[in-house]
C-alpha cells in the first residue's frame, strides 16, 4: 500500500501535467491568457482532490494485486 505522502505526490505530479494541458487547450481556443491560466489553475485544485481520493480508494480494491509471499522457515 502506498503512502499518503506517495500518493499525494503523485497526485501534485499528474495534476501539474493535466494542469498545463488544459490551461494551453483553453489558449489555443480563446486567446484569452490571463483566462487559460485561472482555468488552469482551478482544473488543478479540483482534479487534484479528485485524483487523491480515487488513488486512496484504489488501495482497498484487489483487482489484480497479488499477495506477498509468506515467509517459510
């Protein structure tokens, strides 16, 4: 299981990237930077909760985890 520190780390890391890409798409279509990058910034707060939690949930489902080996003497 991971760490809340590891998943929050990767959580900061994922939303950095999704972050820039969004802000930059908004860009793209409006011409508006001031715009793209409060959007940005906002789709980063949001999804980062979003991301953490769902990545925190994940570690109670089993879906192709396999177990540690016991150890034998």
């Amino acid at each position: 299981m991971d760490s809340h520190a590891r998943s929050l780390a990767k959580a900061l890391s994922y939303r950095l990237l999704g972050s820039i890409s969004t802000a930059g798409l908004f860009y793209l279509f409006t011409g508006n930077a001031k715009l793209s990058i409060g959007i940005g910034a906002l789709d980063s707060v949001f999804k980062l909760l979003l991301y953490f939690f769902h990545e925190r949930l994940w570690n109670y489902v089993h879906l192709g985890r396999q177990r540690a080996p016991e150890y034998e003497i």
